[in-house]
C-alpha cells in the first residue's frame, strides 16, 4: 500500500508538470493575432519561449502540415512529421521522443485558415530539470518516455512499464527488501516506476497492531478459565457424581462438587436432600424385608417341627397296627409327613439369591426313604445318589420332593410285591441345557410304565398330579428301567 501510494502521488507531479506545458502551448495556439498584424514570426515565437522555459523551439502550422511561423534554433520536426501530426486525429496532445529531446504537440480544428497545429521541441536535459523536484520525493523514481529512462536510474533488467499498475517486493542481498510500483501515466508514452524499503515494523508497531487482537485472545482465555473454573468442572465434577449414584452408591452427595455459584449449591442440596430421603427409604425397606425374612423362616421352622411331630405320632401310631397294609398304610403317610418336613427345614436354610439347595435336599430325602421304607415291612432299599449341586425355587421345592418320594416308595412296593428282600435304587440329579433333570433308575419298574396317566393307583395319581404341576413330563424308560423328569432352576442373580 504504501508504495503504491508513492506512485501515485509521484505521478500526479509529473502529470500536472506536463499539463502546464501543455496549457501554455494551446494558449498560443489560439492567440495567433500576432502572425496576422504583420509582426515578425521570430518576435512571436521568442515571446513564446520566455513564457515557456521548457521549450526550446516552437512551430506554427496550418491544417495540413504546412508550416506559417516557426523560432530560430533548436531541433525542429520534419516536413513529413508535421504533415503526420496535422492528419492525427484521435488525440488533441501528443508527445514522441526524438533522440535527446522530446516532441510536444497540441492540434485543434482551425477556423478561416488560422493555424491548426502547434509543435515545441523540448530538450530531455530541460526535462529533467523541470522534474527534479521529484527527485527529493521518498524512494528513487525513474521516469520512462516510451522504453528509454530520461529521469533517475532503472532498476537493473527492469524494461518500460505498460499496460496497468504492478506493485511487487524484491529482496536485495543481505535481506533488505523493496517494494517496485511499476505503471503508465494518464500523459502517453510517459510511465513510471517507484522503489520505496520494505517496511520493517519495530516492536512498538507489531504491538500497536497486535494489541487489540492480544487483548481479545486475553478476554477469551480468561473468559474461558472464569466458565471452566466456576461451570464446566463444577458440572463435571456434579456429572461424575451423578453416574456414580446411578450406579449404586448411595454414599455420593454433591455439596462438595457444585463450585461457588448459588445455583449449582441450591441444585446440590436438593439432589442431597432427595439421596438422604431415598436411603432412608431404603433401609426402612430393607428392615422390612429383613423382617419379612426372619418370620418367614420362623413359620417354616415352626411348621417343620410341627411335621415332625405329626410324624412321630404316626410312626408310634404305626407300631399298634394289626395287620402289614395297616403298617404300610401308616409309613406312606409318614413318608409323605417326612418329605414336607424335611422341604420346610430346607425352606427356613433357604438363600436370598441362590434359592433352595435341591442337592441337599434330593440327599436327606433319600437317606430319610432309606430308613422309612423298610418299617413299612416292605424290602430293604439301598438309594445311590448322584447328585450335581443345583437349586431350585419354593414353588419347586414341594412337587418334587413328593415326587422323588411317591417313585420311590412306589418302586419299594413294586420289589415287596415280587417277593425281594432287598431292591437297589439310584438317583440321579444333573443339569441339563434347560435347566435340571431327575433319574430315579430301579429295575422293580419292569418293562410296562407302572405310573403312566392312564394308570389309576394312588402313586399313579399323585405323580402325575405333580407333574402337572410343574408343567413338565415324566417320561419312561423300560430299557434301563428309569423315570426322567425335567424341571426349571432358580435363575441366577448378578
């Protein structure tokens, strides 16, 4: 910008040094009275002459080229570019350089046969002279007429500027810059070039440009610090406590995390308050349950000894019997007492989260058939368990006990009838991928299915009935022989 600034006002000097001649040449251009009142040519023309200290001769001409008056001295235009001039007609003030001076010509319509055409003839040394208050200017110009440099020294390889104005940097050796403004004048074929130093800023300048845009950087960091100090790490911090909450730790508050702003506090201490209501809600809760618990085990244990008792009173019930189906009669009866005796001892050991033991409880059914059976005055049972540990739920629990203990007893009968004394059963618990199955394997079963639906004894009856139950199947075997059931497992927690 600033070279292009020196151009231009570079130039306008050496328009307006141009125009003035110009002006003086249309001037005696139309004040041709003196040619016609019979004064001499050469006192009109050195008139002119003082009046224009640039000239160093002047020509008057008619229309057609043809010369009325002209000075004394100085280089003078041809016939022939007198006649050339008189016939231009695009342009009124015309300029051509010719060796070590320079043509200025000025041409009008003539009127009545009165000169048309008026040609000075300048010196390039009178130039110069009249430009060298340019010369005191900022930079170093150089002043072209057409592709020759008549004032100040070109650039080195720099030709003539044409066309419009070209503004670049050049650097010097040693790493000085330079600005080169390069272009033509409004007054053809004058052009112009310019070279003013690169400017070098000192620190006072890249601070007074760079202040305003620091002191925005600065309003914006610490903007930035002040939110993230007072909102963005209070909210954060709110944040985090939040998502530890929601993930089960009811110790989390937010006093602590809310910053210094009275919004953020007013939302902390709801949220505290609300987290102090909620736990204690939940420990009232979890009191309640806990004592829902304990008396759910109280009224288990109190019915299992109850069932015991109802049991022994059977079992001496039994010994005053008369005959074997009396006897048997009254063992079925305590073989079914024992078995829900022994569910609700499990029942009141229950676990929260695993559900009943059915390992445990398949096992002590067994050992508690094994004793009962044979006061029944049926055989002498020998119960293998294979048992993998599983757990079952409450609803479960009863169905199959009563199950294990209706097959088996009813495989005991089955062993009696056929006149053995001893019998072998083995039982089988695994786990399966739908959830458990039992085996109860005996070969008293035969090659018919003694408890199918159709059958219409009383274990017939009750096992099917506990099937039903728990809406699965039982299903027979006769090669091995063996009963397989499948049954649901307490789904796991966590």
């Amino acid at each position: 910008m600033r070279a292009e600034n020196q151009f231009r006002a570079t130039a306008r000097v050496v328009d307006d040094l141009l125009n003035v001649d110009f002006l003086v040449l249309r001037a005696l251009l139309r004040n041709e009275s003196g040619l016609n009142d019979g004064r001499t040519c050469n006192t009109e023309a050195a008139n002119a002459l003082d009046d224009a200290e640039t000239f160093d001769s002047i020509i008057w001409a008619d229309s057609s080229g043809r010369t009325i008056c002209q000075s004394r001295g100085g280089t003078k235009p041809s016939a022939a570019e007198l006649t050339r001039l008189a016939a231009e007609s695009e342009r009124e003030n015309l300029i051509w350089p010719g060796g070590d001076h320079v043509f200025l010509a000025v041409r009008e319509e003539p009127e009545n046969g009165e000169p048309g055409l008026i040609v000075a003839t300048a010196s390039v040394s009178r130039l110069k002279a009249r430009l060298g208050e340019i010369a005191a200017m900022e930079g170093s110009t150089t002043v072209w007429l057409g592709d020759k440099a008549i004032l100040g020294t070109a650039p080195p390889g720099a030709a003539a500027p044409g066309g419009l104005l070209t503004v670049r940097r050049v650097n010097e050796p040693g790493g000085r810059g330079q600005v080169v403004a390069a272009g033509p004048l409004s007054i053809a074929p004058f052009a112009l070039t310019t070279i003013v130093p690169a400017a070098h800023l000192a620190a006072a300048d890249v601070l007074a440009i760079a202040a305003p845009s620091l002191m925005w950087i600065a309003a914006l960091l610490i903007g930035w610090m002040v939110v993230r100090r007072f909102v963005v790490r209070p909210l954060q911090n709110m944040a985090s406590g939040v998502r530890a909450y929601g993930a089960g730790d009811d110790r989390v508050r937010l006093s602590g995390r809310a910053g210094q702003t009275d919004e953020m506090q007013a939302f902390a201490e709801t949220f505290d308050a609300m987290a102090q209501d909620m736990a204690e809600a939940r420990q009232e809760v979890d009191a309640a349950l806990t004592e829902q618990r304990r008396l759910t085990r109280e009224i288990h244990h109190r019915v299992k000894n109850n069932l015991q008792i109802i049991a022994s009173l059977i079992s001496i019930q039994a010994r005053e019997a008369d005959g074997a189906d009396v006897a048997r009669a009254y063992a079925s009866i305590q073989m079914r007492v024992g078995a829900l005796s022994i569910v609700h001892r499990w029942l009141y050991e229950e676990s929260d989260t695993q559900g009943v033991n059915f390992t445990a409880l398949t096992h002590d059914l067994c050992a508690s058939l094994q004793q009962l059976i044979p006061t029944a005055k049926l055989v002498e049972p020998r119960i293998n368990t294979h048992l993998e540990r599983l757990h079952i739920s409450q609803d479960s629990a009863v169905p199959l006990a009563f199950l294990i203990t209706e097959v088996i007893a009813f495989a005991a009968r089955l062993a009696a009838a056929e006149g053995r004394g001893k019998m072998t059963i083995d039982v089988h618990v695994r786990r399966t991928e739908r959830g458990g199955e039992l085996q109860i394997c005996s070969d008293a079963f035969g090659e018919d299915d003694p408890l199918a639906p159709s059958q219409t004894r009383a274990a017939a009856r009750i096992v099917n009935g506990m099937v039903r139950q728990l809406r699965g199947r039982l299903t027979y075997d006769a090669d091995m022989p063996c009963y397989s059931f499948e049954f649901p497992l307490k789904p796991r927690l966590g």
